[in-house]
C-alpha cells in the first residue's frame, strides 16, 4: 500500500529512556511485534548509550538483533556517538541516527562537546559507513535536539536550526529529525521552521518529532502537515515524561497521531484499535508509568471510515 | 486591553453537567471568581434545566444571580428552552444561550421536540427579548450542537449546519456557537466549516467550541484559528468528560487553549498560571473526578513572554 504520511514509534527508545524500571528484552520485543501487526513499520528501538549512563538501554545490542528478526519492519537504533554507531552498524541495524543540539550549551551539557565537535563526530558515523562495502545499504539520519526550543537557552533561533542542518547534510546525512525535545514549540513556529528546513533539505528526507509536555502536540502536527511534513515521530500511550514535569506526557501518543492523520484523510497504514494490543502490553509491564492518549478510550466516530481502510477497499 | 481571541470558561456548565456530586453554590461562586482575577472575562455559569433532568443545576438561579455581582465578568446562561429563557432574563443574566441540534435525531432525543420545532422556539426566545423592554440589552446566542458529529447520526452534512444557522440568524440570534458536542471533528473538517459559517454569520460573532474527546481539541482550535474564529469556549482542567468514555477528557483545557493562544501571539487577557488557584479550588472540590491538562504541570517555557504580558510591557 502506498502510504501518504510515515508513523515512526519511538517508545522503545525515547518513551523508555526515562523509565527507571527496566523492561526486560523480550517484553521489548513483544510490544514491538504487536505494533507491528497492527501495520507499523518503522520504529526507533533503542539508543547504543553506555548502560552505566541508561541502564534500561543494557540489552541494545539484544533489542537491535532481534527486532532484526521481525518481518516487515524497520528497525533503527539512536547512537549519540561514532563508537555507539560501531556496535550498531556491527549489529547490522538498517538506520543509524546521530544528534547534534543546535542550542550550544545543551550540546555541551548533553554529550560534554562543543557543537562543531558533534557535526564532525556526525561526519565521521557517515564516513565509516561510506568506507566499510558491508554497511553500504545502512542510512545515517541525525535529529536536532532543541531545534525548537532549549530548557537552558530558552527559544533557538531559526538560523541556527538551518546552519546546523546545513552541516549536516554537507556531512552527508540521510535523514533530518526536527525534535520539540522539551515541548516548547507553538504551531506556528513548527511551520515557520518546516517551511524552511524541508526545501533546504530537497529530496532528504524531514521526520517531525513532538512532546505534548504543555498540550500542544497535534496542533503542532497539523502546522507541519501544513509545511509538507510527512514523517512523524511518537510514542504508544506518550511514553516518555518528562523527570521535571511530574505527570507530564511525553512523546505525542502515537494512537492519537494515528488517528489525527487518518481521519484527515492521509494514509498511515495502520489500523489504529489494534494498537490496542501493544498498548495493554506497555501498561501491563509498567504499571506505574503514566499512560495518555484519548482514541482508545473513546473508540472511533459512529461511522468512520480510516484512509488506510479506504484504500483496502478500493 | 484589546484582546485578539476571547476565551470562555464553560466549565460550571458544561464541566459539571455530568458531575454527579453536587458542587456547593459558594464553591461554583469561588471558582468562577478566581478564574475572573487571573483575566478570564466570559463565563458560562449555569444551565436553566429542571433540577429533575440534571441536579448540579438546582442552583441555578443562585449561580446566576451570585456571578452578576461579580466585577467585570459576562455571566452567560445556557437556557434548553424559552422557560428556561424565561428564568433566566428575569434573574438580568445579559446572555442567554439556546441551543438546536443539527442532527435531527439527536435534537428529538435531546429535547424531545423536532429541529424546526427548536427553531421557532429560539424565535420565541429572542422575540420574548425583544418585546420586553426591560431586557433590550440582554443577548440571545445559539449552540448548534452536533455540528461537527453525531453518535447517532455519525457524520453531518454542512449544508445542513448551514442551513440551521440560516435559521437562527432569521430568528435574531446575536451570537452563534459551533460546537464539537462529542469530539469527531478532525482539524481540516473544522477549518473548512468555519470557512463557511463565519462569512454567513458577517457581524455576528461565531464562538467555536471543542471537546477532546479523542485528543485533536486543540489541533481543531489551531484549524479555526486559520478560518478566522476568535471565539473559544473551553473547561478548566478539561471537564466535562463522556459517561461512555471513561477517563476521556471533556472540554478542551482552559488552561492549555490559553498557553496556545498566548503562544501563538494572540492576546486573551489571561494570565495562564494564574489560573492554578482556580483549578485547586474545583480539582479540591471535587476529587473523584479525571482533571486534565498539561500547561500547569509543565510550567511556561523559560523566556516565554505571553502576548498579554508583551501588551501590558508596551
């Protein structure tokens, strides 16, 4: 089926980074698989960090080779440097993504370099996959931490964003993230900025990433939809609080994007209430984390007819 | 100050109106004043029903009467019909809202009358306005409810939510509301009947007004936005939920349309955080019920400046 819009869930790894309580591989695996038969096909499934600094990231190199091993989908991993992209392309996972914060002291705060140092560390992940014949169908991506808004800057500016997304595809990446890493954006400021990354970035393509910490997650979709986004990052049940923010959501829940993009008519592929599956799967392993999102609770209108469901009958 | 968008507090009516506690007159009273000291101006206070049909009203001619003597605040009143009309213009509430469903089926079990017969009995309210002197300067509105969506119908027409507010601005109504009664509406169906109603109106204000049912609340409000409504009702912490939904947010959160309001720099003349106190008095009030909302969790962005502070700056 030609799809008009791509889901990416990233629970897996940005909805359990902060998750105290480790979620042991096979439950991992299982909520991945039961996502993927209700017709998601592309998933972050875990980050090559040390586990000393996230242990619920221990079984990485586990996660990667197994979810290697289910059908159909695509299984990237997130490496925040050039020996976590090691282990990753040795695991043979077929999307590597990188990430240089375009607010400076974030970057300096988060991986303890300057930005510039980041780009280059980006550069020499591509350059290793370039060099080694056995990684040469391997995708290097790179999302922009705080593009849209920094808890230690405050608001980033526009040209930042483009000069270090410029950088980035110089360094040859295959795939730009624009994250709202702290759910700081508004509606439109998300379109402002997509209207200028994604003909900078031509025929590379842009993955929208949004937090709902202050609500405004699908508004945020629907102003990037607007700016020719295609690609959206979330999270089952918007797994992924904030430590910060008692209670507060995390990622944009990925039942109700699901839901937002079909009933406006674009085709995800997915069939939303059997997301219901791999829902039960996550609040039944973490009893205690917050779960969100409103579609499963309130069930589809009286008579609405998805787009992916359109498309099977026609 | 001039305001750019108005947002209405509906929470004492429609947030309550499935409450099945009774709130005390005094809390409805301390409520709807704290929300009035952090800027909000428009208020939906009550609804003129027989306390047989929903008893959290048995009040309210006290409700109504009370938030007169409140300092600068429009204390509106919804009236199901003209003798709820009829209560609520001799207690000097300066806006009465009627209401008439678009959907046939859904007007005939709500108020066991037919649509046309709900037509005429707004004509009969504006008339009993406009033929007693003493009330010329009160305001007769209309809520069309169902006009986004129907559980019994499913989808309606929007030529047939055209034609109802056709009606209704024959019959003399000053204002018209469009409400999302149980929360079907996608963004680009809300932009495009805003689109129509809003230039059919002219002069007439259109007040939009969305549930977040299934979580697109406010991505609808950002879609509105763009057809040119500047008229939103919305429910502190979000009540207002559906008896069948357990756990489904009700209205949109007051506090959240705020921040994206605010964020989106547009001036509302609300102080967002200074709605906490108002939403402890109610959360306080009344435990047992699902309170929503991200806004006062997260905390505003660091260097945000809302418009309405940006005014007051100037």
């Amino acid at each position: 089926m030609q799809k008009d819009v791509q889901v990416r869930e990233v629970g897996p790894r940005d909805g359990l980074q902060l998750v105290k309580q480790f979620m042991p591989t096979e439950t991992k695996i299982a909520w991945i698989k039961a996502e993927a038969e209700a017709g998601v096909v592309d998933f972050e499934v875990t980050s090559f960090v040390p586990p000393s600094v996230i242990p619920q990231f221990a079984d990485a190199r586990d996660v990667a080779t197994e979810s290697l091993k289910i059908d159909g989908i695509n299984a990237m991993v997130l490496v925040p440097n050039l020996k976590g992209a090691e282990m990753a392309f040795e695991t043979g996972s077929p999307k590597v993504n990188g990430i240089v914060s375009v607010s400076k002291t974030h970057n300096k705060a988060n991986v303890r370099r300057t930005r510039d140092d980041s780009v280059e560390g980006f550069r020499k992940i591509v350059e290793l996959r370039n060099n080694t014949p056995e990684y040469a169908n391997l995708k290097v991506g790179c999302g922009l931490p705080t593009a849209l808004g920094c808890t230690l800057e405050g608001n980033v500016a526009e040209s930042e964003v483009l000069k270090v997304a410029e950088q980035l595809l110089d360094a040859g990446a295959d795939e730009i993230m624009i994250p709202d890493t702290v759910g700081y954006a508004s509606p439109s400021q998300v379109r402002s900025l997509l209207k200028q990354v994604i003909p900078l970035c031509g025929d590379i393509p842009v993955v929208a990433h949004f937090h709902d910490t202050r609500g405004l997650g699908l508004a945020n979709v629907y102003a990037a939809l607007e700016a020719g986004c295609t690609r959206f990052d979330a999270s089952l049940a918007g797994f992924g609080g904030c430590p910060f923010a008692p209670g507060a959501t995390g990622n944009i829940v990925t039942e109700d994007l699901v839901f937002l993009l079909e009933a406006e008519g674009l085709k995800t592929g997915i069939d939303v209430m059997a997301l219901r599956k791999a829902r039960e799967i996550l609040t039944g392993a973490l009893p205690e984390e917050a779960a969100h999102g409103a579609i499963l609770k309130a069930g589809l209108p009286k008579g609405f007819v998805p787009a992916t469901a359109q498309v099977a009958a026609e």
